[in-house]
C-alpha cells in the first residue's frame, strides 16, 4: 500500500493511521536533514508552485523540500499564468498536468483546488484555501508530536476567529486523529456547522473530545495546548474595527493562561502581531491605540513558545507529503488500516 499519484486536497481524504504515518514520516525526514543524509525520492521531478495568495512560510517550505528532495521547483504567480483568467483552471491543469510531475495550489478557492486535481493527472497538494490548510496540520500536529512524545491525551485549545480555514483544519484533523480539541470564540465566530458535524462524526471513531465554546476562560483550563491565528485574515481588512471589538477578550496573555496544564505549549501558524515592529500593526496602533492583537509579546516570546519549531517543520511535513503521494514510498502495514 502506498500513496503514489494521490492528491493532498484535505484531511478527511486521508485515515487516522494515514495522517500518523505523515506525522512520523515528516519527523524522520527531519532527522535526516538535520543529520545532513539525503532523501531525494524526487529526483528528476519538476514541481509546479501555483499561488493566487501571498505566502511566507508555504512558499519557502515548498521550494525547499522540492529541492530536498532532488526536484525542479517553478513558481507560478497570479502575474503568470491564466488560471481563470483567460484560460479556464480545467484547461490549465491539462497543460500543467502534462509538464509537471506535481503541483501545489494556494489560493482562495477549494473548487479550483479540486478541479486541479479532477484534471491534472498528477499529484496536487493544498497550500491554502479559505475552507482548510490540511498541510498546515501535518506540521501543527507533528509538532505537538514532538513536544510531548505522543498525541494521546493531549487537550488543544484553539482562541480566536473559530470561522478560518486554520480552525477549521484543526477541528476536523484533531477528531480524525483523536486529539481533545475546544475552540473558544464568539458566538458569531464559532465554526460553521458543517466543520462541527464532521468533526463530531470523526470523533466518535477516534474517541476524541470536541468541544465548542465562547467561555475562554473555561475552555483553557489544563490546555496542553493553547493555538492562536490572526483576528483578521487575509481579504478581510474592512473588518478590523468589528473584529477587535468582538475578540479583544480572547487575546492570549499570561492572565488567560494561569489555569492551563502544566506541560504547555503555545502555537500561532504565523504572522502574528504580537508588537507594533510591521506597517500593518503600527497602523492598527495609530487608529485603534492597541500594540498587541491576537497575543501578546511576552507569551509569544516566552519559552514555552513554540511557533518558530511550528514554522520550520512546514517544511518537514510537506517534504512528507510531496514524497509519499509522488516518491514510490513504501507505507508500512500499521499505518494502512483501510488496506483491502
């Protein structure tokens, strides 16, 4: 059983022991980048970067681990290609398909994700839409893997917008892995029901806790894990005034976080304004006199943060996935449970 020629579109496409195989896999190929051994189950390939939205993190991750990995990576930007545009995203996923041995989409739409790989004829992997961030989620939770040694009887707290595209992976890859997960939000940024019904479903196989509410300060306590994200995500700038209004209890400082577990850690999936050292947070100082938005500095600066560890193994987790879906990799039985 492997994964050759499989997208990676969202979690829920893929099993619990499948998402843990991930998990190790991404944590062994760190090991051996660190140990400077060579991995390139890739090599030859060519590997197609398409971004309609601006990245950090996603970009740099894919563009090292193609190289890692002994493959071409070639950036393809919204100033590009057509995608859309005058060519239709069937159309292009043809050409594209034809030419390249994979390809990763981060944009606004998982329509156009899923028509990607409905055509392309090669492997797909999501960098981003607005509904989920599933390669996010191989590093988040690998993370935690790596903090505590194991994901078992591990509370994760989630504080903020509960309506991304981050909560939203966390809440449904967290039930598919059997992790306890809360999300406290305002009740109007709680996650739409269709995320909480699917969770709930996952949850009941798993034997995870899901738990939704607006009572911050209940849902952290004996958090082994407190996750926060922007108030304000990307395409949503005219809604910061009603954002900070509706979320300013839900910053992460050191008061919220005197009842949570004594082995702790904090997560942000980053950018985080948590100073006033960007254009953007000086510019929310200037009109609304706030230095720090979703966390503050101390906590994010504190060394039970782990956000940068968090950031470096994207890197890791979508070397992973780019090998196990297009590196003939050899899957061992255990992590195969839905193997016919």
């Amino acid at each position: 059983m492997h994964f050759q020629g499989k997208s990676f579109l969202t979690t829920t496409d893929f099993s619990k022991e499948e998402l843990t195989y991930l998990i190790d896999f991404a944590i062994h190929l760190k090991a051996l980048k660190q140990n400077n051994i060579p991995h390139q189950y890739l090599q030859g390939q060519s590997i197609a970067l398409l971004f309609e939205k601006t990245s950090t993190r996603t970009r740099a991750s894919f563009t090292v681990a193609a190289n890692d990995l002994g493959a071409h990576p070639e950036f393809l930007g919204t100033n590009d290609i057509q995608l859309g545009n005058k060519e239709s995203v069937q159309d292009t996923a043809k050409i594209l398909g034809s030419m390249f041995d994979g390809i990763q989409f981060r944009g606004a739409s998982q329509d156009t994700i899923e028509t990607l790989a409905a055509h392309a004829g090669v492997p797909i992997w999501n960098g981003l839409t607005d509904m989920c961030h599933p390669t996010q989620m191989i590093g988040d939770f690998m993370t935690i893997k790596e903090s505590f040694g194991s994901l078992q009887g591990i509370k994760v707290v989630y504080v903020g917008d509960g309506r991304n595209n981050v909560a939203n992976s966390l809440l449904v890859t967290a039930a598919i892995l059997g992790v306890d997960m809360t999300i406290a939000s305002p009740e109007c940024l709680l996650p739409d029901e269709f995320y909480s019904k699917q969770a709930s479903l996952y949850a009941k196989e798993s034997g995870a806790t899901i738990h939704l509410t607006s009572d911050v300060h209940s849902a952290v306590k004996d958090a082994n894990v407190i996750y926060t994200d922007v108030w304000v995500s990307m395409g949503e700038e005219d809604q910061i005034e009603a954002r900070l209004d509706l979320l300013k209890e839900y910053q992460v400082n050191e008061a919220l976080l005197k009842d949570v577990h004594e082995q702790f850690i904090f997560m942000h999936c980053l950018p985080a304004f948590h100073d006033t050292k960007t254009s953007f947070s000086q510019q929310i100082k200037k009109d609304y006199g706030l230095d720090e938005m979703e966390v503050t500095d101390e906590v994010f600066n504190a060394p039970y943060g782990k956000q940068f560890i968090q950031g470096e193994n994207r890197l890791h987790s979508i070397k992973a996935i780019m090998a196990a879906t297009n590196g003939h990799i050899f899957i061992p039985r255990q992590y195969t449970k839905n193997e016919s």
